[in-house]
C-alpha cells in the first residue's frame, strides 16, 4: 500500500468573488462521475501556479491581483 502524503491545513480569507469564481470552476471540472471540490480546485491551482512560474510564463497581469487584496 502506498505511503500517504503528508498535508497542511491552510486557511486563507477570501472574497464573494473568489469564492464564486472557486465554486464555478469546480462545478466546470465536474461531471456526473467525478466530482470536483472547490479544495481540489485550490491544489490544482497552486501547481498550475507554480509551473507557470517555473517555465517563466507567468501573466504579468496575475501579478496586479496580488495589489488588489
């Protein structure tokens, strides 16, 4: 049996707007046999972010976000 991985509990403050924007996408990556969760669109989004930051194709616009909250 595979070792399972060790995770965090993180807990972040987020807007209406996030939270829809969380809740659309899950419900866009779903279908009638595999639900997805707003937690997995989070992790799923975390290393998204991370490859684009890695490969240097990071939308400099993303960027302005970070000012904005």
């Amino acid at each position: 049996m595979p070792k399972r991985e060790k995770s965090k509990r993180l807990q972040v403050v987020i807007t209406e707007a996030q939270d829809s924007l969380l809740t659309k996408t899950a419900y866009q990556l779903s279908n009638p046999e595999r639900l997805v969760s707003k937690s997995e669109v989070v992790r799923l989004g975390i290393e998204m972010l991370n490859r684009a930051v890695e490969e240097g194709r990071l939308d400099p616009e993303l960027l302005k976000a970070l000012d904005e909250h």
